[in-house]
C-alpha cells in the first residue's frame, strides 16, 4: 500500500528496520556504536524503542509498506525519560543487545 497511513502493530518490525537502515551512518550513530558489523543490529534496537515511543505519546506514520517512515511528537515536553523508559529503554544496554523479549 503506498498511502500515508497510521503505523499498525504488524508493520512495526518493517518500520523500525526502515529506521535502523536510514540512521546507521549518521554521525551520532556511529559514534554511539562504533563496531561497524554490529551496529545496524544495535541501531534497531534503539530504533525500536523510539519508534514505540512514537506510538505511545506521538504518532507514526508509514507509506509503501513501511519502506518510508516518520515519527511524530506533539508539542508539549517532548521526549521524557518516564517515557523512554515506559517504552522500552531499559531494555536496551548500552552496546545495543535487546535484554527485554517483547511481547
């Protein structure tokens, strides 16, 4: 489908893999995770937890079957701890290794 449409739960692995994809090499990225072989792997991880956070306190929106993706956070406080901890944070360590399964 090639609409703009709200992210569904089943096209959200297709999303963050979009992400993870799209960030990799940016600078920040690959400062915070400098092993080359690993850090797409790690960079989904962190992906995964942003783009959870945009489904709970923003909105995420996708086209072509998830191959083009955005996140959107409302004006307001922004990013929060209390949230990028309720959405998964902890669950990422800091070399990018998903500790907590999801659901």
């Amino acid at each position: 489908m090639s609409g703009i449409r709200p992210l569904d739960r089943g096209s959200l692995d297709r999303a963050v893999v979009t992400f993870a994809r799209a960030f990799s090499p940016d600078p920040m990225i690959t400062w915070v995770f400098p092993d080359a072989a690993g850090r797409l792997a790690k960079a989904r991880a962190l992906m995964h937890v942003l783009v959870e956070y945009g489904l709970r306190y923003g909105r995420v929106t996708v086209s072509h079957d998830a191959k083009a993706a955005c996140v959107w956070i409302p004006p307001g406080p922004g990013v929060t701890i209390p949230g990028m901890i309720r959405s998964g944070m902890f669950g990422v360590t800091p070399g990018g290794a998903r500790l907590i399964r999801q659901r």
